[in-house]
C-alpha cells in the first residue's frame, strides 16, 4: 500500500493527513514529539490519532528526516517554524526533505505561500510576478529556486500548494483567527483587536482546503513540477471574518484595531511579533488571491467562509470540553 509520509503536525499537515485518510491511504506523520496533543489530534476528526502513524523525528536532522521518510510513495512537507527562525531553519529542512524525497524516489508536496510575490498586485494569481518586497519573501523564493534546481539537475518529482492566511481547526497563536489572541476573548465577549485595515479587503484560506488541494495536486501527474494557488471563494475584509465569527460564537466582543504603534512596542521584546512588522502591507492594503487556474483545472471547489468557521467553532468548543473548560 502506498505510504503516505507527512513533516509537520500544525494545521496543514494534519488537514492533508485527514484528506489523505478520508481517501483511504496509509499515512504516517512527523514531529519532534513522536505524539499528537489533544488539540491537533481534534483536526482529524473523525479520525483520530490511532488512525496514523506517529513518529518521532526532526526536521533539521537529517538522519531523522531519512529514517522517518523509509518506505514513503509520497512526501509532504508542510513543517514551518516560527517567523524569527525562517531564515536559519527554512533551509537546511527544506534540504533534509529533498533528499529523503530523491532517495525514496517520492513525489514531493509542500506547502508555500505568497510572500514572493510583488507588493501592490490584487488578485495575487499565478501570473503575478515573482518581487518579494521584504526579507522573508526572498527566502521563500530562494527556497522555491531550489526546488527548481532539484529537479533540473536530480529530476525531483514536486508540486506546491500556496494559500493567503490561514484559518481553522487547530490554529494557536500563529493565525490572525487563532486561539490566543482571537478566539479566546471572543468566546469571552471580551474586545478583539484586529492587526492593520480590518477593512481593507483581504483572502483568507480554509486551512482544510490546504490539505486537500495538496492531496490532490500530489496525487495528480498533471500538476507536478508546478506551484499552484489554492482556490479562495469570497472576497472578504478582516472585519468580515471576524464578524462571521462574532455571529455564528453568539459573542458580544466589540471587534476593534490594534495601533502598529503597539506592535512595534511589542516587538522590542517579542521576535515573533518583530518579524510580523514588514509583513503588515498584507494587512493595510488589498489582499485578494484568485486561485481560479487551480480551481479550473481540477475542480477543486473551497469551503464558504460559513463552512469554515462552524467548522472552526465547532474544533473549538470540543478542544475546551476535552480540557474540562
């Protein structure tokens, strides 16, 4: 049976083990613990972790990376640590992931986004072009030239799946929609302060619909050796996420704007946050993504905004009654 073998167990990489299983398939998922927590494992399901193999290995170790990639038809990578270690980290994974894929002779998916391409383009398409306007656009575009290279000089078998931000199941801290900093005081009815225009309009992806058009671009010969941009259905402003948000929660949070003059503060003391400064034109000007060539060519139909966050909501609420909240 083919092995399905994924590297990262956030979001995306669980909702492409949840597709993966939905079609059947054997997969097997990576991370550094070799367990999944109560919340990830909630992403998939009906599944649960019994339905996959869970095993221990780091990304950034090479050995680990071989070993855990033993035996894999398809490879996923979908690890992505936090903003302040792209530039050390990215790398020597993405490397690690490459070459467990040649050895194995796997076809190779993985997550990306669109950091790379030029400021001031709405809809971002496939068209648009390759200008990353800051530090972390060139090391995704960097990283998507060795790809490029991989399979010129090694005849690496790939395909990426980028989105805009996402949102859904299992999102902590690192979604504008997450637990820390969203859901939790809306839940509360407490204020929610949104980074940048919340008017400004703005694509945001289902992360769900991640893990499927990944699946499906990974499983189709069609699509190999070429990025393609998940479909988006609605044009929406932040604003309007968070107030399908506040409706469907029943919540009575006031849905506010959080000054850049307080992130800066902020990231004096917190890298993360630093490392979100230069990436705040996405917030403050039009953000909309057509992924129309994708959609066209496989029939990939995404999740309503509606969908997505009763499905968020529902994550939510089982991840707090687990927790006795």
């Amino acid at each position: 049976m083919e092995l399905h073998t994924i590297f990262g167990t956030g979001p995306l990489g669980l909702f492409t083990a949840r597709a993966l299983l939905e079609d059947g398939k054997r997969v097997r998922v990576v991370n550094r613990t070799g367990t999944l927590d109560a919340p990830r494992a909630l992403v998939m399901a009906p599944w649960t972790a019994a339905d996959v193999e869970v095993v221990q290995g780091d990304a950034l170790d090479p050995g680990q990376v071989r070993a855990a990639a033993q035996g894999a038809s398809h490879i996923y990578h979908c690890a992505n640590p936090l903003y302040h270690q792209w530039a050390e980290l990215l790398p020597p994974m993405q490397t690690n992931v490459i070459a467990a894929a040649l050895e194995q002779k796997a076809v190779l998916g993985l997550t990306e986004n669109l950091y790379m391409y030029a400021r001031g383009v709405s809809p971002i398409t496939l068209q648009t072009p390759v200008d990353p306007p800051t530090r972390k656009g060139r090391i995704r575009q960097e990283l998507h030239e060795q790809l490029l290279r991989a399979q010129a000089e090694d005849g690496l078998v790939w395909t990426s799946i980028r989105g805009s931000d996402y949102y859904g199941p299992g999102a902590t801290g690192q979604s504008v929609f997450g637990t820390d900093y969203f859901l939790n005081p809306l839940i509360q009815s407490k204020r929610v302060s949104l980074m940048g225009d919340p008017d400004a309009l703005h694509s945001y992806t289902y992360a769900g619909d991640f893990g499927r058009a990944l699946v499906l671009a990974v499983r189709s010969p069609r699509a190999h050796g070429k990025a393609w941009i998940v479909a988006h259905r609605e044009k929406t402003t932040t604003r309007d996420v968070a107030l399908e948000f506040r409706k469907q929660a029943g919540s009575r949070s006031t849905i506010g704007r959080l000054p850049t003059g307080m992130l800066r503060l902020l990231g004096l003391v917190n890298p993360q946050v630093r490392e979100l400064l230069e990436m705040m034109y996405q917030k403050q000007e039009a953000y909309l993504v057509s992924g129309e060539d994708f959609e066209r060519e496989f029939g990939f139909v995404p999740v309503s905004l509606q969908e997505g966050v009763a499905s968020t909501l529902e994550w939510y609420r089982m991840w707090r009654a687990q927790r006795g909240d």
